[in-house]
C-alpha cells in the first residue's frame, strides 16, 4: 500500500526539562535537527506567577530552576532553529485583571528572548486585546482542558484572537463531527480569522474518562509539598487501578489508531498538527521521538505494540479490523459497545494466554485496606517503637497475609515494620535483615527526636522479638546480623514481599537491590521505603530497568515523616525474574 510522504511540519513534540545534559546533548539535539521537517514546534512547561503550577502536575521547587528550564528550552529552539511555544494551561488559576496584568508583565522575558507562540486558559484574558497589543507578534493556543469539541466553541475562540485549536482528544473516535469542524474551520478563515486544529495523539489516557478532570484539578491546585495525582492515595480509584484489572484498556485509550492511513485520514479531514506527549514522562517523550522516525520512514504501524492484535489482519472480518472501524463513531461509549473486551478474547484465544499476576493484585489490595487503616495490624496493641506510620505497616500487614508469604524486612532496625507485618498472620516466615552498623537512627525532623531516642538498637529487636514469642507470635523469623551483601537467603524460602530500608545513596542501593532480586522468589513484591527523599525513586529504577516490572506504585506524602500517613513515602514494585 502507497502513502503520501508528507514533508509539513505535523508534530507538536515536547521538550522535557528532567533530561539529562547528555542525552540532551548527544541524542535529543541530534534527533530534533534531522526531523525538523516534520516538527511544527517545540512546546514546553512554563513557570511564571501567576502560573506556578499546572495540569502535568509536576514543580519546579524554585524560581531558579522553573527559570533554568526556559533557559534551556531557550538553547534547544537555538540549536534546532524549531519554533518554541511555552505552556500555561492552569484554568484554576483566577481569570481576573491583576493576574492578566502579571502575566503580561512576567512573560516579557520569554518574548524577548524570542518565543512567539503560547498556550493560554483564559478566553477573557484574549477578548481584553491587552496581549495582542503587549506582544503583537504572539500567536495564541488554547489548552485541551477547556475540552473543546463544538463548532461553535471553535468559532468563538477564533474571533477572540486563538489561532490554533487544541481539540478535545474524544473527538478522535467521531468523524461525523469532523465536517462540521471544518465547516468552522472555514468559516473562520472567510471572517479572517484563520485557525489551525491540533489532535494530542498518544497520551494513553482512557477516552471519556470520568476522573480527568479532577485529576488535572488536582494537580493544578497542589501546592508545595503535596504528591502529584498519581503518587497520591486518591489516585488509587483511577486507571491506575483500571489498567490492571481490564485486559481491553489498550484498546479503549484516546490514543490515534495504530494504523498510518487512518493519521492521514485526520490530516485529510481538518487536522493540521499531531500533539504529542512527553512534557513531564520521559519515556513516553521516547515513544513520541519513535512516532515521528516511523512517519519519516512512511511505516505502516505507529505503535508497534498493537502486532500482539493483528493475527488475522488479512481476514476481512477479523475482530481488529472490525474494532477499527468501529471506532471512527463510537465517541468512546464503552457501556453500549464492549467490542474491546471481544477484541482481547479473540488474542487470548489464539496465543497464549497472560493472566494477571496475583501479586498486583494483592498490592492493589494492600493499599486500599492500608489507606482505609485496615489489615490484621492493631496499633492500639503495638508499643514498638520505629521510623515509620501505621499506614505503611498496614500495608505491609495487609502484602504478608497470605500463606507462603516469605516476607524480608531488609534494615528491620529495632523491627517496628516486621512484627507489624507478621502481627495475627500465620504461618509467615520471615527475614530481619540488619548489621546494625549505625548507632541510634534519629528522624530528619527535630521535634520528634526525642520520641525516638534509644541506646542500642541491636538490644531493644531482641526485647521486641521476645515480647512477640511471649505474645503467642508463631512466625518463624530469622535474624540476620550481618551486611546484605554477605547475607544469603534459605533457596527452599526465597522471599516474596521485601521491605527495602536500607542504605538509599545509589552507589549502595542499586547492588543492593540487585543482590536481593538475585536470590528472590520467581515473583516478588519490592516495597522501597522512603520514597521522598532525593534520588529512591531514580535509584530503584535504575535497578529495575532490565527488569520485567509488572507493576509500579508511587506514594508520596506532603509532611515528611509523617506518621499518620506513609511516613516519607514508599515506591512498590511487582517484578517477575
């Protein structure tokens, strides 16, 4: 099959201020300059009262960095010589005259420096003229958050000075709508106001989803300290959880479909530019990099993960070809269709069939009854002293109740965390790993030393162990006092669920992990602790990036050591060998 090679600039491609200098250096500079021909512009996250904040979720901590990030998107539009548009897409922040006044004031530094395109939330701020006539040579976006997808929004927002409508990505799944949208689309250009249509392609969030809004609410009214979404415990009823239960959630995202034929179809039909995403996820900035090689290389398939669906591709009613047409109308309504679910049965039936794995089920369900402070954990019951919440040692109560948990608490310290894990949960056997090399651990937060004070923590484990056998405990628990590197775990008992608090400087954690993982069971819950602090989360990854991770969880909190959430913050990880 022929395509039409198209030489425009039809990608919209993010400038991600988490990349590293190197790889900014030696792969991402590199790459925007051999595809500029197809880049229509660079866009990038913009920090600036009254915009400190936005959808994506993430900060910048300081002033100095949020301005060292348009520093650099600066110095990638002056490499590339690709056009830069910085983003403010913050509806919560308030529509009124000092904030339009601020902005105004605080972009000037952006438009001298050369960018003359933006992203805007607010109509009314366009309609006053004050920007048009402050920066005469801006171009104005609005923001896919306004979800705008009638012809007479569009029309609208084209008289008040937008030049380039970001379309609500549901409209992807209704091409009866799309004449409509270039009848506007035309009548705007008859009025002269000319307009360009923008598609966000490949975000991989579900179509119709009931929770987006509140997601970006939410993270566009956080402030300071607070978790992002995802990393907050609230995100535990989204599709975070939905990914994982339903097999067809793939099949239901608002991406564009896999097929290139059908992304001209959009160019032929009113869209002028692919959004792509990337802007705060690194690996999906990667994927979008891969989108636009395969359309320089006019391949057939933008997303080759869809091949696992097309079998039987060259049967005319196989069910991926009947998905993909169903689709062009279907405006995501998923409760009078369900063809997705027939689409995933067809795949199980012809290979081999992928089950869940139980473990992500259990987290799931560790965390829910952690969140709602319930397992067979009892703190009124519990006096052991140690750094860490009742919600995390719910949690780990919660992962070990299951028989044939072999459950290692790796850095048990006085083992606050493995007697909560073990408490009223039979037949657990378990590993207290610590060498015990450091004297007393005090908090990071002055004002709850006191409460932690102890002279030899060595000492108070075994008072605690005792008092568990004393109690009735029956877990066969194994004290190992000795480095983790030196430590080897039974082979007849690998473990299942691991508690990593350990050393969290990366030169020792990430051989850490990895001795652990060498000697773990087939599949495995890895729970990192203190997942707030600076570099965990980089460090486990680093470990787990050969690794066949088959679920992760990020949970953050706003105080540190907080005991009456999940103290500083844990990462869980499902890792099959």
């Amino acid at each position: 099959m022929s395509h039409t090679i198209l030489t425009k600039e039809v990608f919209s491609l993010p400038i991600n201020p988490k990349l590293d200098p190197d790889y900014l250096e030696g792969e991402f500079i590199p790459f925007l300059k051999k595809y500029k021909h197809l880049i229509y512009d660079l866009y990038f996250t913009s920090r600036m009262p009254p915009f400190m904040q936005d959808a994506m979720g993430d900060t910048f901590r300081t002033t100095k960095s949020a301005q060292a990030a348009a520093t650099n998107a600066l110095a990638i539009s002056e490499a590339t010589d690709i056009p830069l548009s910085a983003t403010f897409n913050n509806i919560w922040v308030r529509p009124d005259q000092k904030n339009l006044d601020l902005w105004i004031q605080n972009f000037k530094f952006l438009y001298d420096a050369g960018v003359r395109t933006v992203t805007l939330p607010h109509t009314s701020w366009v309609l006053t003229g004050q920007i048009q006539k402050e920066y005469p040579e801006l171009k104005i976006k609005n923001t896919i958050l306004r979800e705008v997808v009638k012809p007479n929004e569009i029309v609208s927002l084209a008289s008040a000075g937008f030049y380039y409508i970001n379309l609500d990505r549901d409209i992807m799944r209704d091409r009866d709508a799309f004449k409509r949208l270039n009848d506007a689309k035309q009548y705007c250009a008859d009025k002269g106001n000319p307009i360009l249509y923008s598609l966000l392609v490949n975000e991989k969030c579900w179509g119709g989803c009931p929770i987006m809004p509140e997601h970006y609410q939410y993270n566009s009214t956080r402030t300071g300290t607070e978790p992002q979404y995802f990393n907050s415990e609230i995100s535990r009823i989204s599709c975070s959880r939905w990914d994982e239960y339903d097999p067809a959630t793939e099949l239901k995202a608002a991406n564009l479909p896999p097929w290139r034929e059908d992304w001209q179809w959009y160019l032929d039909n009113g869209i002028d530019v692919f959004k792509l995403h990337g802007r705060e996820n690194a690996l999906r900035l990667r994927e979008s990099m891969d989108i636009i090689e395969r359309w320089d290389n006019d391949d057939e398939i933008m997303f080759p993960e869809f091949s696992k669906y097309m079998v039987d591709l060259d049967v005319p009613d196989a069910p991926i070809n009947i998905w993909r047409d169903k689709i062009k109308t279907c405006k995501f309504d998923c409760w009078d269709c369900n063809y997705c679910e027939s689409v995933v049965e067809s795949k199980l039936k012809k290979q081999k069939r992928e089950k869940m794995n139980p473990l992500v089920d259990r987290v799931i369900r560790a965390i829910d009854g952690a969140t709602d402070n319930n397992s067979n954990f009892d703190p009124k019951d519990f006096n052991i002293t140690g750094l860490s919440s009742t919600k995390v040692r719910h949690l780990l109560n919660n992962l070990c109740n299951e028989r044939g948990t072999v459950y290692a608490d790796v850095g048990c310290y006085m083992g606050s965390t493995l007697f909560a894990a073990v408490m009223r949960n039979d037949n657990v056997k378990a590993y207290a790993i610590d060498d015990f090399a450091n004297a007393a651990v005090t908090p990071m937060r002055k004002e709850l030393r006191k409460d932690y004070e102890v002279e030899d923590p060595a000492e108070q484990f075994v008072k605690n162990f005792n008092d568990y056998k004393k109690a009735g405990g029956d877990c066969a628990i194994g004290l190992v006092m000795r480095p983790l590197a030196e430590t080897r775990f039974n082979p007849e008992y690998p473990p299942n669920v691991i508690f990593y608090d350990a050393e969290n400087e990366p030169k020792f954690m990430i051989p850490n992990l990895q001795h652990i993982h060498d000697q773990a069971d087939a599949s495995y819950v890895l729970v990192v602790d203190d997942a707030n602090f600076d570099g965990v989360v980089a460090a486990t990854d680093e470990f787990a990036k050969d690794k066949n991770v088959v679920y992760k969880r990020l949970i953050t909190t706003e105080t540190p050591e907080d005991a009456d959430d999940w103290w500083n913050g844990v990462y869980i990880l499902v890792i099959q060998r």
